[in-house]
C-alpha cells in the first residue's frame, strides 16, 4: 500500500481515512459508500492559495472544478477557503448558488451552454462566463442587451500544447471541442468578433491543456504561448487582457504507476508556471495578469475513497479470478471510459499480505462491469470491506441508476468524525420521475 496523508492503518489492522476506521463506517452508514477526508481537502486548498499569495502577491484566485465532485457541502468548504469556483451546468450553477456561494466569484465554463443556462448566469450575476463559440458570443451580448448590463467575458483558447495524458481528455490539441485554436487564427478572430460587442466586456483568456498531467513543462509551454497570444492581440488592438485563468489538469496519484506527490508538491508546480507567467509578462512589457486555476481532481481525488462490501468469487483456473462488489460501473465508470488503474484493499484486512491478483466485478449486467483488473489482494473472503483508493474526483460526478441501481451515499469525515453530505437513495427515488400514461393505465 502507498500511504497518503489522509489514510493509514489502525491497530486492529483496518484502513482509516481522516482518523475514522472505515469498517466502523460501513457498517454504519452501508456500502458502496463515498468518504471524503475534509481536512485533506483543505489542505489542498489551501497551497493553491497560499502560493498565489506568496509569490503572486493575492493578484488571482483558485477556482474550484466543480465537475470533479459538486455537492452543497463542497461550495461551503470552497467558500470558507476563501476560493471561486467553475461551473460547467445549470445544475452546477444552481448546486452552488443555493450553497450561498458569491456569485461574483461564479465562473461558467462549456463548449455548448445552452441559451436558458447563459440566461440563469446573466439574471444571477455571476463572474465571468467563458466564451467557447461564435453563437453563444451572440447569445450574451442579445441577453445582456436585453437586461442593460455589461457581462465580463474570458475566451478560451486552444494553445497547441499536448499534453502527456490520456487521448480522451486532452483537450487543448487544434481538433478539440474546447475553444479556439492560436495556430489557425480563429483565436484571433473570436477576439475580434467578442471585441465588437457592447454589452460583452472582453477581460482575458482562458485555457486548459488537459488532466491528470505531471510534467511541469506542459503548464509553462502552455502558458508562455497564451501570453505570447496576449502580447500580439494588444499589439493589433490596442487591448490588453487583465485575467489569465491558465486551467487545471494537475495530476494525483491512483496507483504506484503514477508519482506519489506531497501537498507541498503542488505549490512547487504553481511557483514554476507563476515565474514562467513573470518573465512573460516582462518580455512583451504586460501588465501582470489576474491569475486564475482551476484544480478539481487534485483538490478531492485522493480525499476520497470508496468502500464496497465483497459478494461473490468466482475462480476460473488458469484465466482469471473475480470478486464481485456491491457496486459497480453505476457509482465508478472511469475504468470503462478509460481502463482508469486503481489501488484496491481490504480495509478489514489492511494490513495482511497480498497473496493473488483479481479482477474486481461490478453487478451490472455488463460484461465490461469492472473496477479494476489485475489487482494484487490477500485472498478475499465474501463480506469482506474493499477500499477503491483515489475516487474523491469524477465518481460521484458521473455516477449513474444504470440497472437501475443506486447512486451511493456519500460522508464527510473530519477529526474521525463522519457526516452524511448526500443521502442514500432509495426505490422510491427512482421512480419519482416516471409518468404512465392514460392508456396504459
């Protein structure tokens, strides 16, 4: 096992997560089940911001991703941080401004928001919305027009870098989704077209390379090209952006392929790409940008953990041993998507050898229903607790009913206290929604 700060392993040989042991907590709050460590959380919170203060001088902000795990709760740490957040949805959107988080510190992201999301940004007043295509450029400028007010805008862009990461989410390579391409000018011609608007005030450019990225190298390239873009569009205009917001995409660690970073490790990333942002802004005579990030899946990916209660085991010599799990791609699909790499334990048995390697089963019908292939584990026993190490990002966030099974509850553990931040659901919940029609009646 790599221990985390957030995890070890208790006298009685059990896995504990922020000093609560996480046999207590299945057994009392049920599996599958989400645990989140909040003083981990924070933490990572907390070196974003520090950095930006220390050697940026407070001129910047961290933006939370909401994407990577949205819930009330969450809003409520960020805001007490001291953070912004990003909003990818309406329902994101909402989630937060029902947290009473400030919509001044709300920025709305989204290759295709759709016209009534823009409107609940606009009536609501959020921050900043960034511009992703030439119609919703439109869209803002007739809403805002309609309301008589000015809506501050970012423009994302594409600066060309590609990122070490996973084809599926690359995201700043020329045929992307996401934003404008530097290289084949349609950045400069989205600058020129939101630049003419009256009702859109043009603030800065956004841009995110991808995820789950650990070569420094990748953010400074990334970032030495936004500014170069910054420098030839004053140079052509006259304008001068005041925001950077250089993305997110750092990377953590889901199992011993990948490097096993410290809290601090994070700040040393954040001071590299702020001296490349400098010396920058020094060689093209700029003005220091307003820098803004977007961490999500470092902030709460290995705060988190899921716990699962072993079912069935099935051997099929010389091929492949299963062990079931009472949940499934239904509560985490990121090995469907991604053939994702996971670390995997018993959390009753924490401490005890790995004997074999498996494969552990979800319980959908769906031969492609697996979590993590290959694994090494002691023998495991049906009843056993299994710990999935690393879920706190993009699980929750893209769970599902499929089978119609439940989207898990999830606690917040702080000082080895636990709290529910999402219930459980129930059968009633997943027919709360269905209608029968006269005829079938």
């Amino acid at each position: 096992m790599n221990e985390r700060e957030t995890l070890k392993i208790n006298a009685k040989g059990h896995l504990e997560i922020g000093g609560a042991d996480t046999v207590e907590l299945a057994a009392r709050f049920g599996t599958p089940l989400y645990v989140f460590d909040e003083q981990h959380i924070r933490n990572m919170m907390r070196v974003y911001k520090r950095t930006i203060d220390s050697d940026y001088g407070g001129n910047g902000m961290v933006l939370y991703a909401s994407k990577a795990f949205s819930c009330v709760a969450m809003y409520k740490i960020a805001r007490s941080e001291g953070l912004g957040v990003d909003v990818v949805s309406g329902g994101e959107l909402y989630t937060a401004l029902k947290a009473g988080f400030p919509a001044e510190n709300i920025f709305m992201h989204g290759n295709n928001k759709l016209p009534g999301e823009l409107e609940y940004a606009i009536d609501n007043k959020i921050g900043v919305i960034v511009v992703d295509s030439f119609r919703e450029a439109d869209i803002i400028e007739s809403l805002a027009c309609e309301r008589g007010l000015i809506q501050d805008v970012l423009i994302r862009i594409n600066p060309g870098v590609e990122a070490h990461t996973h084809a599926f989410i690359q995201t700043a390579r020329t045929d992307s989704k996401f934003g404008f391409s530097v290289a084949d000018g349609t950045a400069e011609s989205i600058t020129s077209h939101v630049l003419r608007k009256k009702h859109i005030k043009l603030r800065g450019y956004h841009c995110h390379i991808g995820s789950q990225i650990f070569e420094k190298q990748s953010f400074v390239l990334a970032a030495n090209k936004v500014m170069d873009f910054m420098a030839d569009i004053k140079q052509k205009t006259g304008v001068e952006a005041d925001m950077l917001n250089i993305g997110g995409g750092f990377g953590v660690w889901y199992n011993d392929e990948d490097p096993k970073l410290k809290v601090s490790d994070y700040a040393d990333y954040l001071k590299t790409l702020i001296a490349a942002i400098k010396a920058k802004s020094y060689e093209h005579g700029l003005k220091l940008p307003y820098l803004l990030l977007e961490p999500g899946r470092s902030i709460v990916g290995e705060a988190g953990i899921t716990l699962y209660t072993v079912g069935a085991i099935k051997d099929i010599p010389g091929i492949r041993k299963y062990v079931a799990i009472d949940g499934g791609m239904f509560d985490n699909p990121r090995y469907a998507l991604y053939q994702s790499k996971y670390t995997v334990l018993l959390a009753n048995r924490a401490s005890e050898k790995c004997i074999e390697r498996v494969s552990v089963s979800g319980k959908c019908c769906e031969s492609g229903d697996l979590i993590a292939v290959d694994v090494p584990l002691p023998e495991a026993e049906s009843g056993d607790i299994m710990a999935v190490l690393t879920t706190g990002a993009y699980n929750y966030s893209m769970a599902s009913n499929y089978n119609r099974n439940f989207v898990p509850p999830a606690v917040l553990v702080f000082e080895g206290n636990a709290d529910l931040i999402i219930k459980p659901q129930t059968y009633e919940d997943l027919i709360r929604n269905d209608i029968i029609p006269e005829r079938l009646k």
